[in-house]
C-alpha cells in the first residue's frame, strides 16, 4: 500500500505491540511498518517484544512489567529520533495496545494510541472489563475493531470510549478479533487517523 500524505511533524515515530499469542513479526505490524515506511517522508516504526516473549514464556506480563518495558521502549525509541515521547503514537493489537494504553494513563506522554482489536473483556465476560484506566486517556485515540469481535461488541465500545476524554475515532471492519484479511484495511485506517493528527 502506498500513499503520498504524511502526518507530518506531528507525529515523529509510531511504536508497535503485537497481542498477547504473537511476536514483533506478526503479520499485521509488519503490514502496518511497511505501509508508514512508504509514506513520503516516511514515519519511523518500532515493533517490540515484551519480556515474556523474548524469554520464551507464553504467559503475558503482568502490567507493571509490560507498562514498565513499553515507557524503557518509547523513551530509547524518541532518544533515537531525537524527540521526546510526547511526539509518538503508541499502540499495536489487542493486549500490546491494551499495555501502550494504561502505559499512557499512567503518565507516559505520547501524541496518540492506535489501538487495533482493543479486548475490552474476555470473551463470554463482559463484566470483566479492562477500561478502568479509560478516563486518563488524554489524547487522540484510534480504535480498530471487527463487528464480530468477541472481546469487544461495536455497542460496547460505543458505551466504554464514552469515558475517554480524548478525542476518539472509532472504524469498524468486516471480522473478528484477529481481523484476518483485513490488513490493507487496517493499515488505510491508521495512516489516515496518522493524518488527521497533523490538523491538530
């Protein structure tokens, strides 16, 4: 996918997560890195691991653990661009963008979470909600979700976001939670919600 907008200096980086069963390399954040890398001029990308994975462990972090490894991230990665991590859009698929997001509502400054496959509960529980940290999410937020998604309904996510302050937008695909064939789809969302942040 190629595009001739860029977000400009708005935006100085984009870090990736990937979800809780997968690694930097999936699929989906490789789309995503390539599709920002074609941008002109393009955005540079960091896709990271969490610990458990480059340990070889299966069991996710625990928050402080991955909130602690996602600020050492940002901060290492805005220290390469030359910026601060006020000027990087933080996010990735399912529990990654889940962490960058309570990284952020915790005081890590970024311009912006894209947060693709957001599981607001587990499946079949939707008392079990993960958005307690929602209305400290100053900033502009991007969700991209399946309708069919069973972590998180289109009417779901339409009540929780109501919480955050920051400006939302929401797109909806065709599918479920992995959002499979959906990658073009979601790389033309986020490149132009990228976009829209340089009106800001």
């Amino acid at each position: 996918m190629t595009t001739s907008t860029s977000p400009g200096r708005s935006v100085a980086g984009v870090l990736l997560t990937p979800g809780a069963g997968a690694s930097r390399d999936h699929h989906s954040l490789v789309a995503l890195d390539e599709a920002l890398a074609a941008l002109d001029p393009p955005v540079p990308v960091r896709r990271v691991d969490f610990p458990y994975r480059t340990a070889g462990r299966r069991m996710p972090d625990r928050p402080p653990v991955a909130v602690a490894h996602l600020r050492a991230e940002a901060e290492a990665f805005a220290t390469e661009l030359g910026t601060a991590t006020d000027r990087l859009v933080l996010g990735g698929r399912s529990y990654g963008g889940r962490m960058c997001s309570m990284a952020v509502a915790e005081g890590l400054p970024a311009a912006g979470l894209a947060l693709v496959s957001y599981p607001l509960h587990p499946p079949g529980k939707p008392d079990r909600l993960r958005t307690e940290h929602f209305p400290d999410l100053d900033l502009p937020v991007l969700f991209v979700s399946g309708r069919t998604d069973p972590f998180a309904t289109p009417a779901e996510l339409t009540e929780h976001v109501a919480a955050i302050p920051g400006p939302v937008t929401r797109v909806e695909l065709t599918g479920a939670h992995d959002l499979k064939g959906r990658d073009v789809e979601v790389c033309e969302a986020v490149v132009a919600w990228l976009g829209s942040l340089a009106q800001h």
